[in-house]
C-alpha cells in the first residue's frame, strides 16, 4: 500500500527545531537530551515542548487547530501496539487529524473487546475510514512473553490471545533455530491473525455487505530502521479473506525470517 507521507520530520522536537531556530531550538535540543534521563515526576518538560509544538505548528499553519477543532475526518484506523518505540502518526510522517489510533499490547483484536471495537465500529461507521491497518513490530515484547510463557501477572490473560497465534502455527515457528528470529516471526503471524479477526467482526463484515469501500492491511514495523513492512495480508471483502491469509501465510513460508 501506498501510504503519504510529507517527507518532513514531524518529530515535536525536530518540529521544534525546525521551526523556531535560535532559543527555542536551544530550549528543545535540551529538552530531547533530558529525556534520556528525565526522572518520571518531570512532567514540566511535557508542557513545555507542548506549548513550543502549538507554537510552531501555528506558524506553519496559523488556521491548523481550528480547522481541526471542527472537524476530524482520518482516512486510517491504526491498530497498532502500546510500545512508545511505534507511535502511529510519526512513523508515517502524518499530522493530527490523518490517523485514528487504537493501540494496546502486542495489537490484538479480541472479539469481545469493547474497547477495541468501539473504536473499529466509531472508525468505520461514522468516520468512514478507507483504511484499517493493523500494524505490529519486530522485537516486541507482548509477543515475546507469549513466546516463552512469561510469567507477568495480569497480563498473562491478555497475551493467551497470542499464545493461541503462536500454537496455531506451531509448525512455522519451530521450523525456525535461532529464538530472536523466531520471535519476529511470531510478531508477523500475529499481525496476520488480527487482520483476519478484524476481518471477521461484524462491523466490518456489514460495512461490506452494505458496500461500502474498506480495505484491511497487515502492517510490521521495524525498530531498528523505521520501516514499514507489507506482509500481504489485504482484504477488501468477506469472500476474499481466507484466500488473503492463506496466501500472506505462505509468503511467509518463503521468505527469511527477519530480526
Ligand atoms: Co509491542
């Protein structure tokens, strides 16, 4: 898929920079050298990359917030993971108002998650998004906990969901020796699975039945060059899915696990 992307560096501290040289940029590379260390209650350095971010992106565009105030119409839902390493909008070079972002652990669509499919149902019922990504990345933890049997507490219940991803494709993965490797391949099995239950939910199976124009993707991400992956698991309707996953699980099948 072909996603936009500005070319620009929308980071709040490249923005920052960018934008205001002199004192502010000052202000802001020493802010971004902080964070490195920033203790947890340091919260006045939020604020105040904040208030430097409203300033420069009003004087890139002095009508932006309003604009957006008014209105939000995202062309994109993104399901993606909570790791801070993966935020939506920037690894796609997007600003405010492009993305609408639901984002848990290791990116699972649960059936009966209402969290998760209010967000879908709000996404594709009222804003009418053309697009559902489900974005995983490599090297992530969720993932990797369920790899091992991670004994985490609470969260154990939640990463069953991709324990049952990686015994469903037992085969595929104990094929693979080196355990890095095999973990990434399990971070892209997982992003295939979801896409399917996305695939399978109601809302979306309506909002194809009714004919309107939703296409599904399976996105990963990699942490150590920021690039996106297609892994081939697009769906544009009920009656394509299953040729869809069988078809991206092979393509996986061939291709060298990455890490
Ligand atoms: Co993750």
């Amino acid at each position: 898929m072909r996603i936009l992307h500005r070319g620009k560096d929308r980071c709040p501290l490249a923005t920052a920079t960018r934008l205001h040289g002199g004192p502010a940029a000052t202000t802001h590379r020493r802010a971004g050298v902080k964070m490195d260390h920033m203790p947890d209650t340091c919260i006045d350095n939020l604020f105040e990359m904040n208030r430097s971010w409203s300033e420069g992106m009003t004087r890139e565009d002095p009508t932006f917030f309003q604009r957006l105030s008014t209105q939000q119409t995202p062309k994109y839902l993104w399901i993606g993971c909570a790791d801070s390493r993966v935020p939506a909008n920037e690894i796609v070079g997007l600003d405010p108002g492009h993305v609408f972002v639901h984002r848990n652990v290791a990116n699972v669509v649960v059936h009966t998650d209402l969290n998760c499919l209010s967000v879908i149902q709000f996404a594709v019922s009222v804003l009418k998004v053309k697009h559902v990504i489900v974005c995983g990345h490599y090297g992530c933890g969720g993932v990797k906990a369920a790899l091992e049997g991670s004994e985490l507490g609470l969260i154990e219940n939640w990463l069953r969901h991709i324990e049952d991803v990686r015994d469903r494709h037992q085969p595929l993965i104990e094929s693979i020796a080196d355990h890095d490797a095999r973990c990434d391949r399990l971070c892209e099995l997982n992003v295939i699975d979801q896409v399917m239950n996305v695939c399978r939910t109601t809302l979306v199976r309506d909002a194809w039945r009714n004919g309107q124009e939703l296409t599904l993707h399976g996105l990963i991400y990699g942490l150590k060059d920021g690039l996106l992956q297609d892994l081939g698991m697009t769906v544009t309707g009920s009656e394509q899915a299953g040729e869809a996953y069988e078809s991206a699980l092979a393509a996986l099948a061939t291709r060298p696990p990455q890490s």
